[in-house]
C-alpha cells in the first residue's frame, strides 16, 4: 500500500458490510483522538502518558484473542462493576461515546470488545488510578481486594507524608 493511500482504504472499507465491520467503524472513529493524545504534551512526552499508551496498545491486544482476556479476568478474580465514574472512558483520551452529562456510554450495548472486558488485569486499575486518584473503582481483583479499613489506612498515611 502507498503511502498516503490508508485513508483512502479505510473510507472504502468503512462503507463494506461483513463480519466485524462495525467494530472497525468504530475502532475508525476512535482513531483520530487516540493518534492527537499520543503527539500531546500529556501523551509521549510525559511519563503518565506513556503508561497510559503502553495500557492502551497491551489492552487491545489482549482483545484480540477475547478467550485469552477471559482466562485473565477470571485467572485475577476479576469482581465488582461500573461505578460510572468515566475514568476508564477517559484514558488517555475521551471516548466519543461517553455522554459526559449523563456518565454513560451511548453505545452500550454494541460497545467495543476492549471497553467490555475493561479491566482485564489489575495493572489496568492502576492505569485508571492515574486518571483518577480520589476514586475507588467499582472494580477489584481478589488478590487486590482493597477492605475499607485498608483503603482509610492508605488515605491517612498519604495525608500525613504530604
């Protein structure tokens, strides 16, 4: 393929229907935030931001083989749910599907396999945490359980060593 020729392939491919072709539209629409994140100040050149595009890439290959992020979630002791608290729709950049009025996704139910299976290891917690600080996700990994005397111990010590 020439150079140049990918925008030219992917407008054509946007418009075929087959098997996984929605999730290319929608992995498309994506795309241009997740490229203008990677180039930003907060992206390459800060420390965060190459942890968080190092989850993103790991992430999305992790998805592609959807039993391989199963057997991790359920390898980890995946437990709990969505709080909506929008952090994992905010890695990095904003997902164009998060409804910031409303903290919801608008494509819920046909929403890509990476935001299904979100977190997949406990290492995405942490990618989250760095977004997120004064949040406790919804979810936790039973090796990881966080008890809520735990959780107060961690927030005085850090208040005392500020």
């Amino acid at each position: 393929m020439a150079h140049g020729s990918s925008p030219l392939f992917f407008s054509r491919l946007l418009r075929l229907e087959f098997p996984g072709s929605e999730a290319i539209r929608q992995l498309w629409r994506v795309a241009p935030p997740f490229v203008a994140a990677v180039f930003s100040r907060e992206g390459m050149l800060a420390r965060e931001g190459r942890v968080l595009i190092r989850g993103k890439f790991r992430r999305l290959l992790i998805c592609s083989v959807p039993a391989l992020a199963r057997h991790l979630g359920a390898h980890y002791g995946l437990q709990g749910g969505c709080n909506n608290c929008g952090a994992s729709c905010n890695l990095l950049f904003r997902c164009p599907y998060w409804d910031t009025d409303s903290r919801l996704c608008t494509v819920y139910e046909s929403r890509p396999l990476v935001c299904r299976t979100f977190p997949i290891t406990p290492t995405d917690l942490r990618d989250r945490d760095l977004l997120i600080r004064h949040t406790v996700c919804g979810f936790h990994f039973a090796a990881e359980k966080r008890t809520p005397a735990l959780c107060s111990l961690v927030r005085k010590s850090k208040e005392q060593s500020s």
